[in-house]
C-alpha cells in the first residue's frame, strides 16, 4: 500500500528524513510562539475562536472565525459580545451582555501595599448574557452560577470573517478525517525535496538540492531518464554511469567529465 513512500524514505536517506522534520517542528514551534505572543498581547488565551451553534444568528452563524481581545482598562459594556468559559464547561460560549451589575464601591476596597494589575483595579461586576437567537438568557448554562465575573472571560469580539472556520468544525466532528490530513501533511513535507542548482554534462544533469543532497539525473539510450541521489557528507562522490563511459566527479560543486 505504502511501497512508493517507503521506496521514497530509502531513496532520500535518513539525513534528509530527519532535517526535514527539524524543519516541520521548527515550522510548529514559530506557529506555536506567534500564537502564545498574540494572546499576550490582546490579553487573551485564545485570540481566535469558531463559532459551533446558530444561537447569535443573524449576527454570527455556525463557522463564522471570531477575533477577540480582552480590555485591561475597562469593563465590558452591555450589547457588546464576550466569549467565556463557565465551571465544567468545555466549549466556550459567544452570547450577547445584557445586564451588568457592580458590586458597591465600599466591597471593592484592596490594601494599598498589594501590587495590583490594571484588570484587578477594575470593580468587581456581575454580568447576565443571552444568545440573540434563544429566548431565554444563559442562567441555565452557567452551571450554578447566577451571573458571570471578569475571570469567566475569554475576551471580546472584535471583528469575524464568515464560514472560514468551518473546516474546524468538519474536523471536529469527523476525528479520522483531521488525524488523515495531518498524516498527510507530515509525509508531504518530510518527503519533499527542493532544489535551487544544476549543472549539465554530457547528458547528465547534478541538482544540488537545498538540504546539501546531490540528485544526478542521466539520459538513457530509449529517451528515459534515471536519477541517482549522490549520499550526503561525500565530498568527492565518483558517480559511474551505465549508460556511458564517463566518470562525474563533484568537487566544491564543480562537475568535470573525466575521460576513461
């Protein structure tokens, strides 16, 4: 089933297997820091979320890609849209603020000797939220709490592109499909060999290829082609052709027919 892959691995080399998947997880760890670096900086654990229910239609629907900040300066105000986690709960919730109640000023009091962050100077706020499309408010999806606090949030919806997101939710609902395209993914790029140099001799062709390995291609007498790869760390690599009497010798990239 996977006798072309494999003859694939064996042509290319363990070297060439292994540099390309320091080039996958580096690929992961830059996508990873860009992530952590953004909702540092929005001050939010997740910048970006998918909506998975009808519940804010017409305002949002079911795949809809939301972008979200959360304010460390200011309360969030009625008819704007927060996205938060309840006790328990394992999806996050996008629903309208409805009501918003401060607790009274003399309750808010901190020691003047505690080293206080922006969001903590903030007055403690109790806030009821509803989806646009239910007819009731979220009470019922708080899992015994009455009201949500600033540390229920996630952030605020600041902007959406509609249906981008939906091949999460495609993914989501279908695990083997997900786990299918990233073994995909993986093989492609471990597998993938770019070139950027040539020379051309007699009939052959050397690719020097961008991770240092050496791909000599040669004409053959019926117009078909056969390509050997050169194995890496060989600095004067003697490469004997079947197909003709010459000897290509590489030295510092130079190709030079020698004459038997």
């Amino acid at each position: 089933m996977f006798e072309q892959e494999l003859a694939t691995i064996r042509r290319l080399g363990i070297r060439h297997i292994l540099l390309q998947g320091l080039n996958f997880a580096t690929v992961i760890c830059t996508a990873l820091m860009l992530w952590k670096g953004l909702a540092v900086a929005l001050n939010t654990e997740s910048p970006v979320v998918v909506v998975l229910s009808g519940s804010m239609e017409p305002g949002f629907y079911r795949g809809d890609l939301l972008f979200l900040s959360l304010p460390r300066d200011r309360q969030l105000k009625i008819g704007e849209i927060p996205v938060f986690n309840v006790p328990e709960g394992k999806i996050p919730i996008v629903h309208r603020l409805i009501e918003n109640h401060d607790e009274p000023a003399s309750n808010n009091k901190k020691p003047k000797s505690s080293p206080l962050a922006a969001a903590d100077k903030l007055p403690t706020r109790w806030m009821l939220t509803k989806g646009d499309n239910n007819h009731e408010n979220d009470v019922a999806l708080y899992n015994g709490l009455k009201y949500l606090q600033r540390s229920n949030l996630i952030g605020k919806v600041n902007g959406y592109v509609p249906h981008v997101g939906y091949v999460t939710i495609v993914m989501n609902d279908y695990p083997k499909l997900k786990y299918a395209l990233l073994g995909v993914l993986g093989l492609t790029i471990l597998l993938h060999r770019e070139t950027h140099e040539a020379w051309y001799v007699q009939g052959f062709s050397l690719v020097i290829c961008d991770d240092g390995g050496l791909e000599l291609n040669c004409r053959t007498g019926l117009g078909g082609r056969h390509a050997i790869l050169v194995p890496l760390g060989l600095v004067q690599p003697a490469l004997h052709s079947p197909i003709s009497s010459a000897i290509l010798v590489l030295d510092n990239r130079a190709l030079q027919p020698l004459s038997l």
